[in-house]
C-alpha cells in the first residue's frame, strides 16, 4: 500500500486532492504511472537507433538511499536491468542515452544536486566524495563513510546486483581478499 499511496500522491492532479471524494482511486494512479513506464520501455526498443541505452540517474542530496546512490550513474540496454520505481518513495529516473551520432553539438549537460548544477557526468559516488564527512556520514554511516573514503570501497559495492545491501563484515572481507 505504500508504494500505492506514494504514487498516487505524485500522479494525483492538484484540483482532485482538495475534492472531498477524490476523482481517482488509488488503483487509477498505479495504472497510469504502470502505464507510463511501459510507454517509455517501449519508445526506448523502438528507438534503438537513437537510443543506446539508459542510465539511472538518482537526486543529488541526502534523502537518496545507498541501493539508488549505487546504481546513479550505470548504464543498461533499453527496457533491461532494475526497473523504476526501486521502493517505496524512490525518486530515481532512468534516462535516455542519445546516440552520439544525434547529440546537439556543443550543449551543455546538467543535472540538479541539492548544492546547485553539476555535470550531466557527476554520479552520486563522485558528487558524495566533494561533501564534508558529517554529511557521508549522516548518508552511508559511519564505517560505510570510512569505507567509501579511504577508497578500498566505491559506492556501487556497498549494494549488490539485486539491490541487497551488503553487511560491513562482508565487506571488509573483500577489502582484505584484494
């Protein structure tokens, strides 16, 4: 039901919220957000030309959760890999690769972060890595925050493939095995 009621708050137009009786169930919503999707996977195969692929791109900030802040930045074959939306309350997009061959010459690639524009190219390892340590702290936790520091650990490893979150003992682990 979370995931439900989060939708339905971002896809629910502004005049039925103040209705007494709202216009749309909360059913409508997850159809329509569901629906937009498939829309999108669709367009992104039937464009392989154009499109070469899909990047996850998560907010640049401290609410993003480190299963998100570990995929920002990686690339998958259209309609292929973890599909958005990750959880409950998750604020991920994935974003169309454009063939380089169709890409505007000369434009200028942004991406919004809590402290103002960054390079389309910033992930949120490479964005984390320029914050003070209280906030890589306050995100990743203390150890993770030593981890991710000292450089033995990136960002994307702290999480595994399905999205599990990897115990700190396993990943000294694979500190000391290198």
């Amino acid at each position: 039901m979370g995931l439900l009621k989060n939708l339905f708050e971002i896809f629910l137009p502004a005049e039925a919220k103040t209705q007494s009786r709202p216009a749309y169930s909360e059913n409508d919503v997850a159809v329509t957000a569901l629906q937009s999707q498939k829309t999108w996977n669709e367009a992104y195969k039937e464009n392989t030309e154009i499109l070469k692929g899909e990047k996850w791109s998560a907010a640049l900030d401290g609410k993003t959760c480190i299963v998100c802040a570990g995929r920002d930045g990686k690339i998958f074959p259209n309609g292929e890999g973890p599909t958005i939306p990750a959880h409950a309350g998750c604020r991920c997009a994935r974003i169309a690769i454009v063939n380089p061959k169709f890409a505007i010459p000369g434009m200028k690639m942004e991406r919004a972060s809590m402290n103002g524009p960054v390079n389309a190219k910033t992930t949120y390892g490479s964005w984390l890595k320029k914050q003070p340590t209280a906030f890589q702290n306050d995100v990743l936790g203390i150890e993770r925050g030593r981890l991710f520091r000292s450089g033995k650990v990136p960002l994307d490893k702290f999480v595994d493939d399905q999205g599990e979150i990897i115990p700190i003992e396993e990943l000294k682990k694979m500190i000391k095995k290198k």
